[in-house]
C-alpha cells in the first residue's frame, strides 16, 4: 500500500493545526485513490474533552468515552503523520483503524 497524500480536516476547512491540542479527521490517500479516514487526538484536547463532559455529568451515559477509528497521540507533528501512518500499514492495523470513505 503506497500513501499518496495525507490531509488534515482542520487544513481543509482552513483552520490553523495546533498539534499540541490536535483534534482531527487524518484522510490518508493511497495508490489506488482510495481514501481512508480516522480521527486523531492528543492527550491533552482527550483530557480536555474529559473535563468538559464528564466530571460535571450526572448522566451515566456521559461517564465514558469511546469511539471507533480513533487514535490517542502525544507530542506530534504533521512530519510525524507519515511515518506512525507507514507503521501502522506495516503492523497490520492500517485496515482496524482507518476506516474506507
């Protein structure tokens, strides 16, 4: 699988990418033009989310937090997005996380 290009939702509805509270749609496309899609977040904006909904609810339904075609990330780049993308091909998990558009 060859990446051709990787966007950014924030990028493409013109929004400034702060990595350090990344919170965003990863589309990666490949050779074939398919294009796959998932959602990253860094600790700190999950933390933040958290906050936010959570320890004010008294709804057991806003008490936990989980999503498919997610990836919880520190400390990144949009350098970075490549390589921990190539990986993911390379160990197999490409196909369990991104998700086909």
């Amino acid at each position: 699988m060859t990446i051709d290009k990787i966007y950014l939702s924030q990028e493409s509805a013109n929004q400034t990418v702060d990595f350090n509270h990344l919170n965003t749609e990863v589309i990666v496309k490949i050779g074939t033009g398919f294009k796959y899609r998932a959602n990253f977040i860094c600790v700190t904006e999950l933390e933040k989310e958290f906050e936010k909904e959570f320890n004010d609810s008294k709804n057991v339904a806003k008490k936990y937090f989980w999503s498919k075609n997610l990836v919880i990330v520190k400390n990144i780049t949009k350098n970075d997005l490549l390589p921990i993308i190539e990986n993911m091909i390379d160990e197999g998990d490409f196909q369990l996380i991104f998700e086909k558009m």
